[in-house]
C-alpha cells in the first residue's frame, strides 16, 4: 500500500475501486465528463492541487487525455503529478462490449502496471510514502460537533468548510477525508468555533 499525502484524480467509481487497493489516499472521481459541468468539485481539485497537491490518472483514451487536460487547465498554479497509462486493448470484465477506442481503462489494469506508471512519474518515491496517517477527525466527532445527524447538520458542515477555506458543497464522508489529510485538529477545531462564532 502506497501512502500519499497528494490527493488521486480519476474519472470513475470503479477506478477508485481499483486504486483504493493500491493507494492510501484521498480519491476524487471526475464522473467523467461531468467534472466539466461540477462546480464545487472542481474548487475542490482546484484547492486540493494548491494545498497537498494532486495526482491526475486517467484512462489512456482519448476522452482521458480531455479529462486530464481540462483539470491541469483549472489548477494551473497547482503542484500536479501526470501519470500515464500505457495503452492495452481490452474489455473490462464488467462490460459488454469495449471501450469506443478499444482500450483497457484504469480499472482493467493489472495492479503492477498501475504500480509501475506511479513510479515513472515518480509518486511512489517522491517522499510521499513517507506521509503518516494523522486521522484525528472521525464521524463520531462530526456528530459530537453537530455536523452529523442534527437539523442544520447541512448548514454547519457548509459554514466549517467556508471557515476552512474548502468549496461548501461536500459530502460528510469526503469532509472528513479531505479535513484528515490538510488539516490539524487544532485548525478543524478553529473551524468549528468560528462557524459557531458566526451564529451568534
């Protein structure tokens, strides 16, 4: 298992899947080309590539390439590691029928070829495998805060992420991921006073 600290940008669930077994990190998915219409998501690479820094991995196609291109064109000041794919005809096995160009995509990749392209690019010897863990937050925390389970649990989640300087849209579940890998409990707690603060 490779630790990162930089964050992992593919284009669907199912190469998250894949690269959940390889990767100890935050995975963002691009629902293909709906990264193009996702506001909030793409803040989120966008402060993700100025903070931790990113890595974009898509497939080896040309919609892949479009993909890659449009997330490095809206974090151009960002720190971004392209790794690519070699490609390989195939189908993955979920599928009918291939891609239209024929090409396996991340999640028809044998673990060792995915492994092998993030050592090309250097992610896997850049120093971030030598990133510790720090998961201070946990759900049961958020609860505690009010941002699990209360009436305005949607608000409060809104005006931490705001405070935290994080697009104001995200789910509970990629909140606490992403405040685990950016942030120290001290500045989640900073947050949270602050959003409090702002009630009064």
């Amino acid at each position: 298992m490779i630790k990162l600290r930089r964050a992992v940008i593919v284009e669907g669930k199912y190469d998250k899947i894949k690269l959940s077994s390889l990767l100890d990190t935050v995975i963002i998915t691009t629902d293909g080309f709906g990264i193009y219409k996702d506001k909030e998501k793409t803040e989120l690479i966008r402060t993700l590539a100025s903070t931790c820094g990113i890595v974009i991995l898509t497939d080896s196609d040309s919609a892949g390439l479009k993909i890659r291109n449009h997330i490095k064109g809206c974090c151009k000041n960002g720190d971004i590691i392209n790794v690519f794919v070699p490609q390989i005809k195939g189908k993955e096995k979920r599928k009918t029928v291939p891609s239209s160009e024929g090409y396996l995509g991340v999640e028809g990749l044998d673990t060792e070829i995915l492994e092998s392209a993030l050592k090309k690019a250097g992610v896997a010897t850049e120093g971030d495998t030598a990133y510790k863990k720090h998961d201070f937050l946990t759900k049961s925390d958020m609860m505690d805060d009010g941002m699990i389970g209360s009436a305005n649990s949607s608000q409060l989640r809104r005006d931490v992420l705001l405070a935290l300087g994080l697009p104001p849209i995200l789910s509970a579940n990629t909140m606490l991921e992403v405040i685990n890998r950016l942030y120290t409990k001290e500045e989640y707690e900073n947050a949270v006073h602050t959003a409090f603060e702002n009630k009064k």
